[in-house]
C-alpha cells in the first residue's frame, strides 16, 4: 500500500482490542458473555481477541472469566520509573507523608488528565479511591488544579472543551467561570486546596512543580476534614509542600 492509502483514523480492530482491555480493567475481570453484553460486540470477535491476548500473556483465564495479567504491571512499573520527575519526587513524597502524618501524592498531567504517579503513606493516612496510575479529572482534585492553573491558555481551553467539567461531588467546580476564578487564585497564591470536591469529608493541599514556568507534575496532601483543619491545613501543609516543590525544582533545572 502507497502512503498516500494508509488509513489515517484509528484502526478499528485496534481500538476493539483496547476497549477490551480498558473493560476487563473497569469490571475486574469478566467472562465473555459479559464482554460481549458490555462492549456489545458478538462473543465470537470477543473471544478471539481474548485468545490473542492471553496467548501472548496479556490476559489470564481463571474458572472462565478472563483478567489482565502482570504484564501490564511491567509496563506500568516501565512508564513509571523513566519519568525523570519520578525519581526526584518519589523519596520526597514519603518525606512529605512522614512529617505531615497524612497521605502525600506526586501527580502528573498527560492527555489532559490528571495521574496519580507516586504515593508516600503513613499508617493513619486516609483511605480514598486514588491508587498509582490511576487516571483523574484535572479540576476535581487540588494536584490537578495546580497543574491546570499552570498550563498555556489555549491547553486550559483544550481541557474543557474536550473533557468537560464533571463533577463527583457537589462541591466539585463544574461552572467554567469558578474554575477560572479559582485558577487565577491558584496562580497568585502558588497553592490549591480541595475541600470535598473529590470525596466527602476529604481535604487536600497542592503545588504545581514548575520547570521553565511549565506544570511538569505537582505535589499533594490528603487527609480527613477532621484533622485538616486551621494552621495544619492553611500554613503547615502548604509550607512543606512548597518547600519540597521547592528542592525539587532546582534539582530539574541544575542536575
């Protein structure tokens, strides 16, 4: 085929093999019947590509309901530990855990997503729905504003238009005008906060990690209202954070 005939969308059987991985993701694992019922695709397309799959040990067949297998945590553990931000973030994260008594997170922007990409814990840290990896909306959690308050005009534009502002709970921002306000205060203070607009009774506390004035990740505390609370939640957390965006700034920019 010339260059001129190669098909310029996606390929359709690629995206069917990749729905079918994002669904064994999304519902724990599940049979074919499922698949098939889900992705409304016959079961005789989902079986075939599940064959693929776990012949090249994508996937694993336990008691007749197909899961994703260790691979994928090849390649995440892969994609993880080649960010440069990782390894300077990583120990100080568990740093921030450590001093603050609560969870601490390293987070990064790709696809105008937010990431969660390393976590530090400490046995009384609050227990939520975020895990290394996963994939979250910018403006519902404070790491994702303080990247977004961040990022170039046309990208910030790009976000709303193409994710939308959805909220998960009712203190999410969803107004595009309150985003923008909230930004723009972001921007002139140098630190988010998230007061239940992720999870009920949760508070958390960003900064943006900056090189050359770009988001390249940011950092955050996490913790129940109860003990996020006054000096704790408005000073001291956002102290630490800063001070340890701080170091790790200057480590991007003269290592």
């Amino acid at each position: 085929m010339h260059d001129s005939q190669e098909p310029r969308g996606p390929v359709e059987t690629d995206k069917t093999v990749l729905r079918i991985i994002q669904a064994l993701k999304d519902e724990d694992g599940a049979t074919v019947a499922e698949l098939a019922d889900r992705l409304n695709m016959a079961k005789s397309t989902i079986h075939r590509h599940l064959t693929t799959l776990e012949q090249s040990m994508y996937v694993v067949k336990r008691e007749g309901e197909y899961e994703l297998g260790y691979k994928f945590l090849d390649f995440g553990r892969y994609v993880q530990t080649r960010s440069e931000i990782y390894d300077l973030a990583e120990p100080r994260v568990q740093e921030l855990a450590t001093e603050t008594g609560e969870a601490a997170w390293c987070v990064v922007e790709q696809h105008n997503y937010a990431v969660y990409l390393c976590q530090g814990k400490t046995p009384q840290a609050v227990q939520t729905h975020a895990r290394i990896g996963k994939w979250e909306y910018l403006h519902t959690i404070a790491a994702g504003k303080a990247i977004l308050a961040h990022l170039p005009d046309e990208q910030i534009d790009d976000v709303i238009e193409t994710v939308g502002l959805p909220a998960r709970t009712p203190s999410t921002i969803t107004d595009r005008d309150e985003l923008e306000a909230e930004l723009e205060r972001i921007r002139n203070e140098g630190i988010a906060f998230n007061d239940g607009e992720t999870v009920r009774d949760v508070r958390a506390v960003a900064v943006p990690i900056l090189q050359n004035g770009y988001p390249v990740g940011a950092l955050s505390v996490t913790g129940p209202k109860n003990r996020l609370i006054g000096d704790k939640y408005r000073e001291d957390i956002p102290n630490a954070l800063l001070g340890t965006a701080n170091e790790i700034e200057l480590r991007l920019t003269y290592s």
